[in-house]
C-alpha cells in the first residue's frame, strides 16, 4: 500500500511540473493546427472534384460537336465520291461511244473503285448504322413474336 501511495505523489510530481503542462499545451495546439490543415485539404479535394466533374462534362460536350463533325464530314466525303464515281462512268460512257475501248474500260474500272469507297463511307455513315440496328431490333421483336404464337405440337415443343 505505501508503494500505492509514492506512485501516487510521483503521479502528481509528474502533472504538476511546468515542462508536463507545456508538453500538453503544445500537443493541443498541434492537434487543432492538424485539424484546420485537414479541413483545408478538404476543401480543396471538394474543389478538385467539381472540376474534374466540369472537366468531364466539358470533354463530353466536346466529343458531342467532334461527334457531330465527323459526321458532316464524311457526308461531304460521299458526295464527293458519288461526284467521281459518276464522272468516271460517263467519261467511260463517253470514251467507249469514241470507239477507245481500253480507255473506257480503265475508266469504268476507276469508277467502280470510286463506286466501292462510296459503298463503304455509306455504309459507315451514324445514321445508316442507327438505320441498320432500327431494323435489326425490328426483325428481332417480329421474331420472338412469332415464336411466342406459334403453336405447341402434342409433346409441347415449338413446331
């Protein structure tokens, strides 16, 4: 029990003394300056955050116009190829009418190859690709209609 008691006083030594109470007080305000720096970095996380989202939202709108370009654009190409496809097949025409049968072959050749790019840029317009899943969808729904109407034979398979 008297061992109780010198840990006791050496308990209140150690609290009472100044150097203790200092220690105590700089851990205070070491504690609240970590705080307010915490608070600080959350702040600016809150802000990095609301403007990756703006960036994002920037960069989709941007894909959207650039989306919207590609597709003017290779509407222009298509044009200009169905011009050429054109152009080599009536000079063909022309040159095979003035008995240069060579020519006109090689003419037509070229306006088949001008023919074929059109075929692919057509083919790989957005709305000719939207046109193409419209249909496929369709024929899908027309499908899984009729199999649903369609009568069971005497085992309950499909027939």
């Amino acid at each position: 029990m008297l061992s109780d008691i010198e840990n006791v006083r050496k308990m209140v030594e150690l609290l009472g003394d100044e150097g203790f109470v200092e220690a105590l007080t700089n851990a205070e305000k070491l504690v609240e300056d970590v705080d307010e720096t915490l608070d600080r970095v959350e702040r600016i996380e809150g802000d990095a955050e609301e403007a990756v989202r703006e960036a994002n939202e920037a960069l989709t709108a941007v894909d959207n116009r650039l989306g919207k370009f590609d597709e003017t654009i290779s509407l222009l190409e298509a044009k200009i190829e169905a011009g050429f496809s054109v152009g080599f097949f009536f000079f063909a025409l022309s040159t095979w009418r003035g008995g240069d049968v060579f020519l006109a072959a090689g003419l037509f050749f070229m306006g088949l190859l001008g023919a074929s790019s059109l075929v692919v840029t057509v083919v790989n317009l957005p709305q000719v690709r939207r046109l193409r899943q419209a249909g496929r969808y369709t024929i899908q729904r027309l499908t899984e209609d009729e199999s649903e109407t369609a009568p069971a034979d005497e085992n309950g398979r499909d027939s």
